[in-house]
C-alpha cells in the first residue's frame, strides 16, 4: 500500500487475529491508517500484529467481538459510536 495513503483515515477489520486480517492490519497501519480491529480473542489480535502493536498501539483499537452474537455486536457498535467511525 501507499505510504501514508490512509493517514487520518480509520479502518475497521474483522477477523484481524487471521492469517489474512493480520496482513492487512499490517499494511494499513503502515499506511498511516487507524485501525479498529475486531475479533474473538484480543491476545491473539495483539500477536499477529507482532512489533506492529507496539510502534503503533495509538492508532489502535481492539475490540472482543463474536459477529455471530447480536449482544456482542450491539456492544462494539456502541464502542465504534464514542470512537466517532
């Protein structure tokens, strides 16, 4: 990706502990984007971005979230309203 192509924009992944939505995390916030990642298990969230986490754990957001919950989703939506997505 472009080299500050999404500063100031913000990105929400779902299934970012994934083999897939680790990469794109990567790239993102490589990016300049902010991310507000979502998946079943935080630690994992937080090992698949390795070093990522730390050098960028500003522009970050880690949500639990199961999609197939309606409670759980509901929840996250009110945490994306307060984080102005």
């Amino acid at each position: 990706m472009y080299k500050n192509h999404f500063k100031n924009k913000t990105v929400v992944i779902t299934g970012s502990a994934g083999v897939l939505g680790a990469q794109l995390s990567k790239s993102f916030i490589e990016s300049g984007a902010r991310l507000i990642l979502i998946d079943l298990d935080r630690k994992k969230m937080i090992e698949s971005l390795g070093d990522s986490y730390k050098k960028f754990s500003k522009r970050l957001t880690l949500l639990d979230c199961n999609l197939q919950k309606p409670d759980e989703v509901i929840q996250a939506l009110k945490i994306l309203e307060k984080e102005d997505v």
